[in-house]
C-alpha cells in the first residue's frame, strides 16, 4: 500500500503508521502491520480473500484517525505476460561438429508454457538435440552437441500464459564443406582438340561462398583419374590437350573454406569432332574455254560433313599425265573459276575437291579433256563504258565500248539513226577489242542525242546505245518583257521562262538597267527560280531606261531579252491631299490618342498610312512619331513626358509619297484623364430666414481626377420646369438671399472642376420661405 501524509500532523511529528485490515465476512478493523514511512508491504494474505485497508498516523499524542479505506481487494496470483530476451543468440555460425547451446531466460505469470521449434516445426528432445526446461529458474536450453550441416535453421522460442505470447528467434549457421555440383555434367561442345564441360552450382554450399570447382579426367585406356584444374571461378572449362578418338570421363568438385564436395561424375565421351570430311563435288563442267584460260562450274556435294562448305581447291593436269596441279593457292569461294595461264593448243582435264572445317574431301571426276584455243564467237560488248552522260557545251565527248569478237568486226557509230562520218571534230577508233568515238567542241545542236554502236562479223552482230545530254547556258526568257506599276524610283518587270533550260534547271535570273543616255548595262537586280517577276528600285526620276532578263543555270547566265521599248521613270499619279487637323479622344501620363479623317483627294492612288508628326509647344521643331504609315485613322502616341504639352500634325502617304501636313490639334497635355465631378453628399437646410437660405453639403466622393475649383447652387420652384443656377461657392457652405417669402422651394449643388460642371445631388425638400419662429 501507499499513501499520503495527513495534512494535520496535530502538532507533533508523524512517528510512524498503523495499518488495519478488515475481512469481508469481519465486524471491524485489526492491526496489521505498521511503517514509519508511506509505504508497506503486507504479506501472509490468505489466497482468495476479500479484505479492504485504511491507515492511522502516529504522533506523540497516539493513533491519529483512520484513512477512508480502500475497496475490497482480491488476494490472488498476478497475471504477468512472459517476456524473453533472445538478443545475445541472433546470429550464431559454428563448424560442422561443434556444440550449439541456446540458453534463455523468460519472465511471465503464472509460469508460461515453453515451446521451441526449428524452421517451423516443433522440436523435441532427440539423441542429437536436448530441450530443456527449469520453471524454478525460468531458463530453457536447447544443447546438440555435435551440430551438423542440418542442424542449420531458425530456432523459435515461443512462451506464453493466459496474459499472453511472446516470440523470439535465433539463426544457426553450420559451417561445413558444399554438396556435390548439380548436374548433369554435360558436353556442349567436343572436338577432337578439346571438350568444353558445363555443371550447375550445389543446392547446398555449406554456408560459405563457393571459392572454385575442382575438375579431374578419367583415360579409360588406363583407369587413373588426373587434374586438370583446381579453383575454376565459373561453372564452364574447356579442356585442352586431348587425344583424338580417345574416351574419357571427367568429374567435377565444388570446393568452399571448410573443404571439398563429393564429386559429380559425368558420363563418358569422345574425343572427335562433330563433322566428317564432305562428300566429293559433282564432274566440273567446262563452260568455255580459249588460248589462254577456261571457265569451270560444278555442283557441291551431296554432303557437307555436318560442316558447312568454306571453299573449293581445284586442279588442272595436261590430258594423258598423271600430275596434277593446283589452280590457286587458297579454296575458291562459289562453285564457280576461271582456270588462267593455259597453253595454247594443249589438252587440258580439271576436277575439284570440297573443303569443310574437317578438310578436303576426296577429289570429284575429272572433266571432259578440252584444247586451249578461242573459239568464233558473235561480238560481245562490255557496256560498262557505254551509259548515259551529260557534258558541258564545248567540252570532248568520248565513248568507248570493248570487246570480244572472232573474226576481227567491222564497226559503226550513229547519233538518232545517222551514222557518223569522220571530220574535223569527229573520230572513230577501231582496234580488235575496242572501239572509241570522240567529239570535240560539242553543242547541244549538233551532237545530243541517242549515240549507237553497232559491232558485226560473220558469226552475228551486237549494238548498244546511250544517250548523251549536253548541257548550256540557257537560252532568253520567252519575249515580252512586261513593264508596269513605273513610278519616279521603280518599275515592275514580268517575263516568261526561257524555251530552252539549257539542259540543266533554271536556277534564277538576272536583271539588268540601261540609261538610254548613257547606253552603260548595270546589274539591277536578281530573282530565284520560281519568280518571273522584279521591281527595280532607286531609279532617277525624269530618266529613261531600258531593261533586260537574262536566265541562269549551272552552266552560266544565257542571252538577254531586252524590253521592247525604253521607259520613263515618273509616277502616275500626285502626293495626297491634307487631312483635317487631328483630334485628341483621349490622354494618359505618357500618350495621347489621336484620330483624324482621309483627306478628301487621294492624289489617284489609294492612301496606303499616315505620318504623325508631333511638336513640343516649347520648341519649333516637329518630329515624326512613325517611320512607318499607320493603316488607320486613330493612333496611340507612346513615349510623351507626363506633363508636356504637344501639339500634332498628320500627313497621308500614297505610291506617290507623302502630302502637305494637316493643321496642327490645338495644344494638348499628356497627363490622366479628367473628367466631371461626382454629385456632393450630404445637401441639408441649414438655416431658412423670410428672404433667404444657409445651405451645407459634403465633397463629392469622386472628385474626376481634378482639384474642385468650387460649387454651383441650383433652385427650382413649385411652379419651375427646371432647376436655375442661383449661386456659386468656393466651399461647402452658402447662404441664398432675395427669396421671396412666401416660396416654396428646392436646392440641389453641383461640384465644378477642369472639366467643367459635375453632376447634381440630391435635392432637398421642398423648402418655405419664412420667418422663423
């Protein structure tokens, strides 16, 4: 029990504290126990009883009064969930064979009930494992004291009562050497070089990284197993140094700190390559053959080996020989060879033989024996030579054709079906295995068209042609030259393009001036492609010209065409006339907004804009606003001092340039808007004599962005249509006199400012003139 001191000690000090007891079934309250300080522990309690407390405290006078007692109490065993602390046993790793013990202790009322598990499942003393449990001393053990690679896992420690559960664990790693590799042990790839050998890591690595796999061969011809590499960081190795066509059997270890795995075995394998030698090709077929080489073709084999074909080594020997020669120094690529250096009038037989990466097959049947001569043949052209072309006018054409024809052939060239005749600029060349035509100083004219050659001899004959473009200049534009829209400093020319492009796109024009006084050609200007129309600029007035168009291609600038007649530089038509003076329709600190009307006379030609011109009233000097023409005829003008005071001037422009300035705007100040005043506030009847009134009122609200300058008072009698100016105020009060008594009338006021008159009040009512009371 605990309490407090009493607050009245009655004079003397506490020396101490009676504690009573009293029993459900007792009449009053027995001494218990006693304690000099507020606090006591009472004990030998019967277990089931219901008893209440209260306490006394003790001065030299004796026992103080009691406490209010406590409610009735049950004596009963408390209920406590269990706590564990497993912290020290998180992580526990031990070499295979050595002791494992896991010793905790547990609190918990009344005593928990202990379960361990490993890995989920409960776990019971064995010959291996020993579970033990010391309620007295709340400790619970599990000892192996010769733990295993099994014994590895997560042991659970579950503790619990009717207060509740409690839960805590330990991982236990036993350290020791890896499984076996998972297999299969397989051959991916076997030559008769090397084996290359694949596994899969063990299912169990004993706790510790693998450090390498082991690998050991078999010779089955001896039966003893060797090495052939220790710590193999990768679960592939290819073993060299083997013996073709012999067997073996290869194992595998994985290998980590505490040792080496059981082995996995492989089954037994060849040394050999996957392939054979291929099959031998078909008979080599003679294709042609002449004085110097013969062309050979042949099938492949039937079978390649199960390797592919990289190549064929092909043979000739002279008919009736028995040594045979080899025809290049590497296999030949395709199915397909031209055999050189043959002697004329000799028999010659050939056969070929196929080469897989296991190497030559056997060697195919000889060919037909055949007798290096040239046979008569029909002319063959090499037209490699013989393609389209463009030249440049006055450049060499020059065309050559080869080619093979026995008997020597009788040649001709023709351009679009005439056949050429040597002259000055043409020459025809024949030799027995070629022919060349050459032109010089070529022009479109003359020699672009389609040239042919025809080659014939007793056997047959062959042509070709190709077509030969020549290139220019091009020609003049197509007639006329358009002159319009002359003005004193431009003209507008129009053309057509020229008939002939010279061959080669138009890439623009050239456009020349001439003074007719002067008769000097000047660059006037140049236009692109597209555009078969220019307006020259900067002409002199008064002056005549004449004008010229000359097109241009990749190859230059062509013929002019000349307009066909010279052209004087003037406008048309006048300068506008003048608009009427501007007027401002509104201002702000920095501009003012002006508009005006078109003047009435054009000039003859459309007003395309106006120039405003503007003046400070302090200077003499006017100042465009716009280098520009405005399109309208309402402009803001920007950039002006808050405050200065302008004048403005507008001038109309046409083709013909700009007219006369307009009368200037009456002076006008760059500053906000003003305008009318608000209605004053407040209008009341001050004071009524028999001739007269005292009227007061309050500013308008809003004073129009101008100082109020004074007030005007307005009346209006019974009889009045309207109201009538009566009096003027420089402030918010005034008296009213000469009021015929007897009237009965009403006020109202107005505010006066740089604009002029504000808006009225309210009126007052209805007012009589009189004496006062």
């Amino acid at each position: 029990l605990s309490w407090e001191k009493p607050s009245n000690d009655g004079g003397a000090k506490i020396e101490g504290y009676i504690i009573e007891k009293r029993g459900l079934d007792d009449d009053d309250f027995v001494e218990v126990a006693r304690s000099p300080d507020t606090r006591c522990k009472i004990g030998k309690l019967p277990t089931g009883d219901e008893v209440e407390f209260r306490v006394r405290a003790i001065n030299e006078a004796g026992k103080g009064k009691p406490s209010d007692p406590t409610d009735l109490t049950l004596i009963k065993t408390p209920e406590i969930k269990p706590t564990l602390d497993m912290s020290h046993l998180s992580d526990i790793r031990v070499k295979a064979g050595q002791p494992v013990t896991l010793d905790v202790s547990f609190t918990g009322s009344p005593m928990p009930t202990v379960e361990w598990s490993k890995d989920d499942v409960t776990l019971k003393s064995t010959d291996s494992v020993k579970v033990s449990t010391q309620p007295k001393d709340k400790t619970t053990t599990v000892k192996i004291p010769r733990s295993k690679r099994g014994d590895s896992g997560v042991y659970k420690l579950t503790v619990s009562n009717a207060s509740g559960v409690t839960e805590g664990s330990a991982n236990v790693t036993v350290l020791d050497k890896p499984s076996a590799p998972e297999g299969p042990l397989e051959y991916p790839e076997t030559t008769k070089e090397y084996i290359i050998l694949t596994w899969q890591p063990p299912r169990d690595n004993g706790g510790l990284e693998i450090i390498g796999y082991n690998i050991d061969r078999c010779d089955k011809r001896r039966g003893n197993w060797v090495t052939m590499a220790t710590t193999v960081p990768r679960l592939t190795y290819k073993v060299g140094k083997v013996m073709e066509g012999c067997e073996y059997v290869f194992r595998v270890t994985a290998e980590n700190q505490m040792g080496v795995s059981e082995p996995l075995e492989g089954a037994p394998v060849i040394a050999k390559d996957p392939f054979d030698l291929p099959d031998a090709p078909a008979c080599p077929v003679v294709e042609s053959v002449t004085k110097e080489d013969a062309l050979l073709s042949w099938k492949p084999p039937r079978s390649d080996g199960g390797s592919p074909i990289v190549g064929y080594i092909v043979e000739r020997r002279e008919s009736n020989t028995p040594r045979w020669v080899k025809v290049t120094k590497a296999p030949v690529k395709g199915t397909e060879v031209t055999v050189p250096d043959l002697i004329e009038g000799k028999p010659y037989e050939f056969r070929v033989m196929a080469v897989n990466e296991a190497g030559p097959s056997e060697p195919s049947e000889a060919s037909r024996p055949v007798v290096a001569q040239d046979p008569h043949c029909k002319p063959k052209l090499d037209l490699s030579g013989l393609k389209d072309q463009t030249v440049r006018g006055g450049q060499t054409i020059r065309l050559t054709v080869p080619y093979e024809a026995r008997p020597s052939p009788t040649v001709t060239w023709s351009l679009d079906g005439e056949e050429f005749k040597p002259d000055k600029r043409v020459r025809i060349d024949k030799t027995d295995r070629s022919t060349t035509i050459q032109i010089s100083n070529c022009t479109r004219a003359d020699d672009m068209g389609r040239y042919k050659v025809t080659v014939r001899n007793e056997v047959g004959s062959s042509d070709a042609s190709c077509l030969i473009t020549v290139i220019d200049v091009p020609g003049p534009p197509k007639a006329p030259i358009d002159v319009t829209g002359v003005t004193k400093e431009t003209a507008t020319l129009s053309w057509n393009v020229p008939k002939d492009d010279g061959g080669s796109p138009i890439i623009g024009y050239v456009i020349e001036k001439c003074d007719t006084t002067r008769n000097v050609w000047s660059r006037a200007g140049s236009t692109g492609k597209d555009k078969l129309t220019s307006t020259i600029s900067n002409l002199t007035e008064g002056t005549e010209y004449m004008f010229r168009v000359s097109a241009e291609n990749g190859s230059g600038v062509g013929e002019p065409l000349e307009c066909s007649k010279p052209v004087v530089a003037k406008n048309p038509y006048e300068v506008p006339g003048v608009p009427e003076a501007p007027r401002v329709t509104s201002t702000s600190r920095d501009s003012v907004t002006l508009s005006w009307l078109p003047p009435d006379d054009d000039g003859g030609s459309a007003v395309i804009g106006y120039i405003i011109e503007r003046r400070d009233t302090t200077s003499p000097r006017w100042v465009r606003v716009n280098h520009q023409p405005i399109p309208d005829t309402k402009h803001k003008v920007p950039e002006l001092v808050n405050g200065g005071e302008y004048e403005f001037r507008i001038r109309a422009v046409n083709a013909g340039g700009a007219g006369n300035p307009s009368a200037p705007c009456a002076p006008v100040i760059a500053r906000e808007p003003i305008f009318s005043a608000g209605p004053p506030g407040g209008l009341n009847v001050d004071d009524v004599t028999d001739d007269s009134v005292t009227l007061s009122w309050e500013k308008p609200s809003n004073d129009g962005g101008a100082k109020i300058e004074g007030y005007i008072i307005e009346k209006r009698g019974l009889d009045d249509d309207d109201f009538v100016e009566v009096a003027r105020s420089p402030d918010t009060r005034c008296k009213i006199g000469k009021l015929p008594t007897g009237d009965e009338v009403e006020f109202r006021v107005r505010a006066i400012n740089e604009a002029g008159k504000g808006k009225p009040s309210d009126p007052t009512d209805l007012t009589l003139i009189k004496t006062p009371e």
